[in-house]
C-alpha cells in the first residue's frame, strides 16, 4: 500500500465523541471580562458559526480553544474527558489540546520564504514528525483539495489573497486536528476572492468535519451553519439552529441582523 492511500487512522476517544465542550470558560484581560462563564458545546461532524459584534470575544472564544490564550477558569473536553484550565497546566496537556485544534486567520499567516507546498508540509514534518516524501504527497492533495493543485511550488507573494487563504486552509487540513477553527477567513479578501475561499469552506462542511466559523456573514452563516452561536460582551446570547438566530425577535439580534446585511 501506498504512504498516500493509508487510511487516516482508527477513531480517537475524540472522534466517536459528540462534542468538545467547553464549561465556565472565563477570561478576563485586566478590567475586562472578555468571555464571561462561556459553556459551549460543538457538534462533531458539523459546522457551528459565532456571530456577534465587535469585542464581543469571539476571536478570544476561538483562540482559549486553541489555548493560544489560556482562560483564567473553565473546563475543556474534546470527548475523552474535562481539562481543567486556569492553572498551571503542563506542558504535555498544553500539547495535546493544542494538537486538537487548528487555526485559520484572518490574516492567512503564511510563512512568505516557503513555497505553498512547504506551507503545508511544515507542520507535519517538524511537529508531527511525518516523512518528508509522505507529508508532501498529502500536501499535494490538499493543494489539489484547495484547487490549488498548480501553485505547489509558487510563493506566496505570487498568489493572490484568496489563494494564500487557501494553502492556510490546505495546512490547516494536513495537521488533521479534530476541530477546525476560522477567525473571518474572509474579510481581509475582495468579494470574489472571498467566494472562493467561501467555496472551500462550503465543501469542507460537506465533509463530516467539525468546523468552527467567526465570520459576518449570514448568508454565509444561513448558507454552512448547522448551528448559530451569538456572543455580546463575552456571553452566549443565543446558542440553536439557524433557525432561531434568523427567525429571532429579540431586539438585539434583530439589530445585528439589520446591522450586517
Ligand atoms: P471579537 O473577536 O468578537 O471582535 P475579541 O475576542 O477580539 O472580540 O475581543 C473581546 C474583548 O477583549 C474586546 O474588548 C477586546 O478589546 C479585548 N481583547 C482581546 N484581546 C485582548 C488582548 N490581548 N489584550 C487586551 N484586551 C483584549
Ligand atoms: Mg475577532
């Protein structure tokens, strides 16, 4: 059998779970409780989009699943039982919730002196320690995923935004975490180069994956949700279906709708 054509691997305790949930996720930043008692439960195999104003601590929700912040209290579990954040964690659980996890920015955050496919084969070789031959042909198909199959060896100052967002999306795929985070991929892109990362972000939650969304779009929320979360001031607002986010009548997500669209 082919290094390419080996299967993905026998399911974790994480992947025949339900959920990652989050409970009593708090952080504060001086004076400022930016998320405030957050219990938060993502589907697996489902796309979950956070909505809400500006400062209302989505980035900050995405980034303590990350641990790229650490919240001051809370409980995390990615379906094989709670960590307890806030104190001093070691470093291997640190590495292991973070392994759960990837993050796409807004920002793409390519590394500019390595080609797209070396890119996306970074990780795995120095972080995973996969071989270098069989982490570039995964790249490959994750590029090719992408439709960015041409571009393996181009810079990414030779790519236009869309396609840089795209080989960001493309690594986040070969690190094969569990859980898929997106702080507004899109809103650093023109419209129609928005549309095709907004494609490939479509057909990834097509794909049983469990993905994580902060954007302002709600066609693109009515479009991929299967469920609505919407923070304000670092609560849970409204946390269901889409349905009860569009349908809703309360004033303040009446106003945000208006507001948005
Ligand atoms: P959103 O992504 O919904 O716009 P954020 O999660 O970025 O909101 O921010 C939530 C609140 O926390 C805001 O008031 C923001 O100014 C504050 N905040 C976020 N990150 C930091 C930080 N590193 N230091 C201080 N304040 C921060
Ligand atoms: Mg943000």
């Amino acid at each position: 059998m082919s290094a390419a054509a080996e299967p993905a691997g026998t399911p974790t305790p994480a992947e025949a779970a339900e959920t990652l949930r989050l409970r009593g996720i708090r952080k504060t930043f001086g004076s400022l409780t930016a998320l405030d008692e957050v219990d938060l439960d993502i589907p697996r195999r489902g796309t979950t989009v956070l909505l809400g104003p500006s400062g209302s601590g989505k980035s900050t929700l995405l980034r303590c699943i990350n641990l790229l912040e650490e919240p001051d209290a809370g409980e995390i579990d990615f379906g094989d039982g709670p960590t307890r954040l806030g104190g001093r964690l070691g470093a291997r659980t640190v590495r292991s919730i973070r392994a759960r996890s990837t993050m796409v920015f807004q920002q793409f955050n390519l590394f500019p002196h390595l080609t797209a496919l070396g890119n996306v084969t970074l990780a795995p070789i120095h972080t995973k320690g996969v071989a270098k031959e069989k982490a570039e042909v995964r790249g490959r198909e994750l590029l090719e995923k992408v439709g960015l199959g041409s571009k393996a060896d181009a810079y990414p100052d030779r790519l236009s935004g869309g396609q840089q967002q795209r080989v960001a999306i493309a690594r986040a795929l070969a690190m094969e975490p569990d859980v898929l985070l997106f702080d507004e991929p899109t809103s650093a892109l023109d419209p129609e180069l928005a549309a095709e990362v907004v494609a490939v972000l479509a057909d990834l939650a097509r794909e049983d994956r469990t993905l994580v969304v902060v954007t302002h779009s709600l066609a693109f929320a009515q479009r991929v949700a299967d469920k609505v979360v919407f923070l304000e001031e670092g609560r849970i607002l409204l946390d269901g279906p889409p349905a009860d986010f569009f349908e809703s009548e309360d004033a303040r997500l009446r106003r945000f709708r208006e507001m948005v669209s």
